[in-house]
C-alpha cells in the first residue's frame, strides 16, 4: 500500500524512554502499523532515516554539532515535525547545563575531553527548526501520541492539554497534598497529561509535564517558600526535568520574596 | 613496497538495538586489523548533573538515564543513599522493591525478545512482520510485556520514570484488592512465560563457544537481584562497595562510553552471566524446565543469551506470585531517615547486568559527588573481543551486508542499552591488501 501516510521516529539525546509510548502499545503497535506505513524507528526495526515522511516524530535534545545537521534534514523531509517528551520540547534534564560551564563538566568526566564533541547547551527542537506540534512530558504516554496520529489521519488538529494538574487532581477528587499536608507540590504550575498521578501517590508533582498555561510561578515560588523552603530549593523546583522551558527556566532564578507584605 | 589499497564503507544505522551505535572494521588481507564498536551517546553528563541537588531529588533524576530500566537507576541510588544514611529496609519494603525489579525484568526482557532479538532468529526484518507468521508469540510476548509494566505501575503509578520509589521505601502501599487483581494475571501468566522458554529454547543457535569471564551478583538464597557479593566466574568474591578496587573504567577516543575493564580485562555482565553463575539459586520448578532443555547451563555461547532471559522472565513471574502471595498492607510504606555526611555505593542487577552508583552526600544532604558505572560500558570490551572472535569464524571476505548482519546479532546478545551509555550502529569497513 502505497498510499499509506509515512511515519518516523527519530532520536536524539534522550533516555529512549518517550519511544517505548509506542512500544508499550501492545496490540495497538499492530494497528498502527497498519494505518501508516512505518519507514524509520530504528529501535523496532526499520532504518530509513533519510526517507521523506508524512509524520516525523522526535525525541531527544539537540547537544552536538552533527545532531543540529541532522535535524535540519530530517525537517526538509517531513510534513509533519511532532517533539515528543521533556528533551525534545524543552531540552530535558540535560538543560541544566545551560545554566553551568559545559566544558569543565566534560573535562571532569572524561580524561580526554578533546574526543568529546558536544554543544555547550541542551536545547529544543523547535530553537532550531519549525515544530508543529509539541507532546509534552518524562515520559510522554501511548495515549497522547495515539491522539495525536489518530487526529492528522483524521484530518483535524490535534488536542493538547494545557490545563494544570490541579485540575485533573479534582476531577479526580485526589485530596491536594499541599493543602492537607503542607507538601510543597508543583501542580499549580504544571501541565497536566500525566493523570496526575504524583498526588495520587501521596507525593509532591515535580513538572515533569512542563509549564501549563499562564502559570502563575511567582505566586507559587512565594507559597513555597511559605511552606518552609529556602530560596535556593524554591529555585531548584523550577530547575529540574523540564528547566529549559521559558516560563521555568525564568522562575528559577527566584533569589526569595524581597517584598514581604 | 606496495599502497595498501582502502575501500571504506558506511552502512546505515543499525536496527533494533536500544540507542544507535557504529561499527567500524578495517580489514587488510582478510584479517581484522581494528575493531571499534563507536557507541556514541550525545553526552548528557548526569554525574555532573547531580552535583548540588538534595539527596532526595535522586531516584527522580537517575530514572532519566534510561527509558528502558529506570527502575534499576532508582534502586541501586536508593540502596547506595540509605547505607551511606546507615539505615536498611524493612521487611516489606525490600519484598516490594524486588517485586519492582521483577517487572522490570519482565518488561525489559519480554521488549528484547520479541521486538529486537527473535526477529533475527526466524529470519524477519522486525516484529511487525514477524507477527504476520507467528501471531500466538508475539501476542504472548506483547502480553508479558504488558504484565511487566503492570507490576511496575503498582508500586510506581507508571511504568517508564516511575514516581513511587523514595530513599527509605515507597511513597504509598498498594491496597490489597490491587494485589489480588495482579496475582491473578502473574497466575496466568507462569505457564506462558515457561512456554517463552521452550519457545527461545528451540530456536536454533550458532555454534559458537567463547572464553569470557562472567560478573554477577549473587545473593545467599535467591536469585540476585537488589543484594548479594559481587562474583565472578575467576573466583572473584567481594562485598559491592569493593567495586572501584577491581573494576576500572578507560576512556577510549571512539566512544562517549567509557570501557570498564575487570583486573585488565574484558567481562560479561547481564542475563547469560548471573544465570551463570547463579544456577543453584532458581527456583525450583524454574530449575526442573531449565534442566529439561536440550541446551546446556551454564553457557559459553552469547547466542543462548535470549534464553536466559526468557529464564530470568519466568523467575520473575514466579518471583512476584511467591512474595505478593504473602502481601500485608504495612503501617508505612517507607522509614524514616535523617541525612548525613559521607560516601555510600550501591549496586544492583539491572536488566542488561550490574549497575553500580556511589554518591558523596555532604551534612546538609545534598550531592557532592556521583558515579554511575553503567552495565553496557561494562559489556562494551566484551562485545568487541566477541565481535572479533565471531567475524573471524563468520569469514571477513563476505559481503558487507552479511557482515553487519551479523555483527548487529552478535552485539543484540548483549542488549546493549545505548542510552544508558550511549547512539548510532552503523557499519563502517575499511578494507586492504597488499599487492
């Protein structure tokens, strides 16, 4: 069949983790299979990376000067360019070198950092070439990249939360951590899509799903810092999976509440 | 005097492997001058990554090494941070940590068997065709792998960078009504994972013996999974936290991964090596199925590495019905701790062999130092020794499309996990001959 749309997956600095989205789909992986026409997932099977495609969903950051040339062919072959996961869509954990001297972190690492060839920085896709579509979330789940090819098949825009996980807590009717307990939980800044799952584990959200909409993190920064935290932990809650998001990555420079009212 | 005559060779990526990775050959004459397995992982540097952070931003941090064994990242943090802390486990807490592990062996395995390693023994591009002949397996297999992420989502509400695991146990304790639900799908499940057994068992193998030193954990009474010696088959016997005094990491200009060497030399870690060395921990109606193969265990032939961990499947299953079996709901679900200065080490039996971490925590409880010695790094001066040794055997002057075929079968034995390391296989040769 050729008309089937062409999908690819492609990787770049990345834990492998938002790939197993669709290899934990069991039967649903046979399905999808048959609805498009897989050409490049190298880790299931197929190696094209070259081939021009429909739909090319990619995890991983940009951190090397070959991964940027990459990127830049794999954009000229697709119509579709889909981040999946923290490190794609906000440069991942590993962004938390921007913020540090990369080169002294090589050099203490490797004995010979010269055949080390790495970018100073972790970066997102989209800082590099036009995204349409980004999935956020460590890790992103098999029903939010189903939602998403489902809707392009379908020939409709696909839906993306961008509510706060407190929101899901109450549809859940999770009873708030930080409320009852005194927890201090990043829920009210963060983007749901997880299920909110954290809180329901009796536990404090870390953002691993990203900013939500107009997250109000000055006010959550100072509530924080009610609940006991130091400036610098404050800071650190910002600056964690995905710190290189704009919204976070401001709010973890919060240095304390100097206007104590 | 005569030019040596070059033809280099770049092949695409290679397939099925957990990360991309290149193999580069230069061939003079028919024999391999130099071998380099490039596993090139843009490097993420997570040692630095985690200098500064509180001791309990860990087992969320390290998780974010590797999608495929988050949950082995987690364990041996956990168990690295708690003895530096000077506190152990409770009874439930270490029944439930290995019920954990047991999903994650199941998951991982069950993904490399059936996605990445039987495609190439029955001869398919990759599982999706695959299940066009042989539907009934990889359903089955497709079934385990579901069963695997199900025991991890028990205690981690998801199955890839789980959220349940804190240093000094769980942050909440399944109700029993989830356990009794599960019990039931592991019930159903042991007899698939012992027919997964005779499955791989009856696939077919490649002769091919080899000399190599095995490393693996091995407990007092069961199979090693969270605790237990470091062993090896050369009669090494030392308690985990001796590791850096036998075990040292090299870097080599080829890859981001840096080679571990055993006293100087390569060794095995992983599925082949604790079966190995662990025979007379199975279970013991694991051990009547493995005694009743045709295949002899312990093994020297890396090809029967898809077997033991079709074995180590069914231990796992077993595992988790006998200690769920015994569930209570526990007045907590973790311990108390109070952090102090001082350097800790922990290793444990991740999916692909041992992991080992050692954190330097200062008084405030923050990370001061980190290591993690990750299991492929350690099989990496292995896989090339094995690389070397069977494209000999296999014959230097056949088609580069055979030789990175087989060259991609011998490293999938190993299950490299080139994210936890490493990214890119693909072929390079460079051949010559004089005259």
């Amino acid at each position: 069949m050729a008309d089937k749309p062409g999908m690819a997956v492609h990787k770049f600095a990345s834990c492998d983790g938002c790939q197993l989205a669709f290899l934990n789909l069991g039967e649903d992986l046979l399905t999808l299979s048959q609805a498009v026409d897989i050409v490049h997932f190298a880790e299931a099977g197929p190696v094209n990376p070259e081939a021009a495609v429909d739909i090319a969903f990619i995890e991983g950051s940009i951190s090397t000067p070959e991964d940027l040339e990459r990127l830049l062919r794999i954009r000229a072959n697709t119509r579709y360019l889909i981040t999946l996961g923290a490190c794609a869509t906000a440069g991942g954990l590993q962004a938390l070198r921007n913020f540090a001297d990369a080169d002294e972190w090589v050099a203490s690492i490797y004995p010979e950092p010269g055949y080390i060839q790495s970018l100073a920085t972790s970066t997102p896709i989209a800082r590099h070439v036009k995204v349409d579509l980004e999935i956020w979330g460590c890790p992103v789940t098999g029903r939010q990249v189903l939602a998403a090819v489902s809707a392009l098949l379908s020939g409709v825009s696909p839906w993306i939360e961008k509510d706060k996980v407190c929101m899901e807590c109450k549809r859940h009717q999770t009873v708030c951590v930080m409320v009852t307990r005194g927890i201090p939980c990043m829920g009210p800044v963060t983007r749901t899509g997880c299920g909110a799952l954290c809180p329901s584990f009796g536990r404090d959200c870390y953002a691993c799903y990203g900013p939500a909409e107009n997250p109000n993190t000055g006010s959550l920064a100072r509530r924080l810092e009610g609940l006991g935290l130091v400036p610098e932990a404050v800071a650190r809650r910002f600056r964690f999976i995905t710190a290189g998001a704009t919204e976070f990555a401001e709010a973890g420079a919060y240095r304390g509440d100097l206007s104590h009212d | 005097m005569t030019e040596p005559r070059h033809i280099p060779i770049t092949l695409p990526v290679l397939a099925r492997v957990e990360g991309e990775g290149t193999l580069e050959l230069r061939v003079h004459d028919g024999e391999i001058e130099d071998l380099r397995l490039r596993i090139f992982e843009p490097p993420r540097m997570f040692e630095k990554l985690l200098e500064g952070r509180d001791y309990s931003e860990v087992p969320d941090m390290v998780a974010r090494i590797c999608g495929i064994c988050p949950v082995a990242y987690q364990m041996s943090a956990v168990h690295a941070l708690e003895s530096l802390f000077g506190v152990r486990p409770t009874e439930w807490i270490r029944a439930m940590r290995r019920v954990m592990y047991c999903g994650e062996w199941i998951q991982s395995h069950s993904l490399h068997i059936h996605m990445l390693a039987a495609p190439d023994f029955l001869g398919f591009p990759g599982m999706v065709e695959m299940a066009q002949r042989h539907p009934d397996e990889v359903r089955r297999g497709l079934m385990l792998q579901a069963l695997g992420n199900d025991l991890i989502r028990l205690l981690g509400a998801r199955s890839v960078h789980p959220v349940g695991v804190r240093v000094g146990g769980f942050y909440r304790a399944p109700k029993q009504g989830e356990i009794d639900s599960l019990l039931e799908e592991l019930r159903a499940a042991l007899p698939q994972a012992e027919a997964l057994v005779r499955w791989t068992a009856s696939l077919g193998f490649p002769e091919d013996e080899q000399q190599f030193t095995c490393v693996a954990l091995r407990h007092p009474d069961e199979y090693p999974m969270n605790e237990g010696r470091l062993v090896s088959t050369q009669g090494l016997d030392i308690p985990a936290d001796l590791f850096e005094k036998h075990f040292v990491e090299h870097q080599v200009p080829h890859s981001t991964a840096l080679h571990c060497l055993h006293d100087g030399k390569p060794y095995l870690v992983g599925p082949l090596a604790r079966l190995n060395l662990n025979m007379d921990r199975l279970p013991g109606h694991v051990r009547d199925v493995v005694d009743g193969l045709r295949l002899g265990f312990p093994s020297r032939n890396m090809h029967h590495s898809i077997v033991a961990r079709a074995i180590e499947i069914m231990i796992a299953v077993h595992e988790a019905i006998r200690l769920l079996e015994s569930y209570r709901e526990p007045h907590s679900p973790n311990i108390n701790l109070r952090p102090v200065a001082g350097v800790g080490a922990g290793c444990t039996e991740a999916p692909r062999g041992i992991l080992w971490q050692r954190y330097e925590i200062d008084a405030a409880g923050k990370v001061r130092r980190a290591r993690i010695v990750p299991p492929t790094s350690q099989n990496q001066a292995r896989i090339e020794d094995d690389l070397r040794q069977s494209l000999r055997c296999f014959g230097t002057d056949r088609r580069e499309e055979e030789l990175r075929h087989h060259g991609e079968r011998v490293i999938r034995n190993y299950d490299p996990c080139i994210s936890c390391a490493t990214h890119f296989l693909d072929l390079r040769i460079n051949r010559s001959a004089s005259g």
